[in-house]
C-alpha cells in the first residue's frame, strides 16, 4: 500500500515534465515562426533603405520626373498622384464593405442575398489585380475613352472591398449576444445598436481590416496601368490621366537606364514609409478613440 503514493507521486512528476516540455516546444516554434516571418520583412526594408535613401533629396520631393538622358528630377507629382488615387478608393471602398459587412453579420445570416454576398467577396479576394484593371478598363475607360484618376480609384476600391466586408462580419461576430440584447432591451433600434454598439465594440478589428486592405492596394501596379495610366506632369483633374508611385517605380525599373533605376529604389522607399505612416497613424488615432469609448 505504500507504494501506491510513491507511484502518484512518480506519476504526476512525469505528467508535469511533459506539459512543461509541451510548452517549452510549443513556445520556442512560435518564436521561430515569428522570427521566420520578421527576418524577410527587415531584410526588404534594410535593403530598400540600403538602395534607395542615399537617393532621397529635396527635388525628389518637390520635382517632376526629368526627360530621358537629363539626370535629377523627383516623384513630386507621383506621391501626390498616389494620395489622391488612395483616398478616392478609401471613400469609395471602406464604406462598402463596412456596409455589406454589417449586412451580412446582423441581417444576413442564414438568407439566400446574404450567402451570394459572402460567396462573391471570397471570390473577390482571389481574383489576381490585373483582372480587376481589365475589368475597370471595360466597364469605365472604354466607355469614358480616356483614362482617369477616378478610374484608378474605382479599381482599387473594387479591391478593398471584399477584405473590408469579411473583417467587418468576424469582427462583428465578436460582439457578444448579450450587449445587443441588453441594448435592445433598453428600447434602442436595432439600427442604432448595430452603430452605437455592435460597430463601436468591434472598431479595433475593423480599422485593423481597413488597414490590411490599404495597404494591400496601395501597391497595385496592374490595375492602375489600365486605368489611371500615369502621367509625367502635376494632374488634379480626377478626370484625366494622373501618376501614381506603382506606376511610375514600374516604368523607372523597367528603363535601360541607371539613373531611373536609381530613383526607383527611392520611390519604392518612399511608397512602403507612406504605408507604414499611414497605417500607424490610422492605428494611434483609434486607439485615442478606444479608449475615449472607454471612459
């Protein structure tokens, strides 16, 4: 009999040294992974600094792109191209999907319209870019017979769109029956409480979504080839022709020429920081919300 409180013991020390081998394994995988997917990350941004900063002046900031063979010149009119094509497609893009996203969270389940919506923004999600700018090319320079910023910025939203919508209803999803519920029961529309709670409490999860889709377009080079096109002059016409950085870096890397090359590694500098600034940003100021929310 007094063996058996030995072998519990023995038992239970061996139970022990197996969880905790577990999670010693479980947690030096997930370092790794971490680590696999950091080193690529820091590696482009180092080498993209490495190429491109000692190409950062001030014309790159304030000039037009140089004619063939003259050296110096800048992306002036691309980086402001690149801001007027992004926020069109953001006031174009993130109200839809929030919008087809609350649909399918709060009134779509289980509903024929609400499982075509849900099939075709997974399908979207697929579809390679070019596609997208050939399908902008046909439904609107085609018809309009020239190209034009608004065109660019309808390809692009195209594109957000369908990662917006499927944030927006997981994020949705989140909520907790119990917060609609108490809110309801205090009288409040349902409408009022999709805005006032539901969208409130999953804010964080769908800004991080908006933010996933920006940047996701904001590099596309394939759909503004067919529709805004570029141009080597300042444009504000959303009208007409207008350059963005994606083009312009395309058009630089392509060149025979070392100077152009030169200055493609700094616009692709200059696009990934615009990124990363927009991005930190969007999330300091909604952080700044959340917790204003919270108080």
């Amino acid at each position: 009999m007094g063996s058996l409180p030995v072998r519990s013991a023995t038992s239970e020390r061996l139970s022990s040294l197996r969880r905790s081998a577990a999670n010693h394994l479980v947690t030096t995988l997930a370092i790794l992974s971490t680590v696999v997917v950091l080193v690529p990350l820091v590696a482009i941004l180092g080498y993209l600094i490495y190429k491109g900063a000692s190409s950062l002046n001030l014309a790159f900031f304030t000039h037009v792109p140089a004619p063939v063979g003259q050296p110096g010149g800048g992306m002036a009119n691309a980086i402001v191209g690149s801001g007027v094509i992004l926020g069109l497609a953001s006031l174009l893009g993130i109200p839809v999907g929030i919008g087809a996203g609350v649909y399918l969270a709060e009134y779509g389940q289980g509903r024929l319209f609400g499982n075509i919506i849900r099939f075709t923004a997974d399908v979207l999600n697929g579809v390679p870019s070019i596609v997208m700018g050939m399908a902008a090319y046909a439904l609107i320079v085609a018809k309009q017979q020239h190209f034009s910023a608004f065109a660019g910025g309808i390809a692009l939203a195209i594109m957000m769109v369908p990662t917006i919508t499927r944030t927006t209803e997981e994020m949705l999803a989140t909520v907790p029956h119990a917060v609609r519920e108490a809110a309801l029961g205090l009288g409040i529309p349902k409408w009022r409480t999709v805005i006032s709670v539901s969208l409130r409490t999953a804010s964080p999860g769908i800004i991080t979504g908006c933010m996933l889709a920006f940047a996701r377009v904001a590099g596309e080079t394939a759909p503004l080839l067919f529709t805004a096109f570029g141009n080597q002059f300042w444009s504000f016409n959303l009208n007409q022709p207008i350059a963005a950085l994606p083009l312009q870096i395309f058009v630089y890397a392509v060149s025979p020429y070392d100077e152009w090359h030169r200055l493609a590694w700094a616009g692709a500098l200059v696009l990934i920081a615009m990124i990363m600034i927009s991005v930190t940003l969007v999330r300091i100021f909604a952080n700044r919300g959340a917790l204003k929310g919270g108080h």
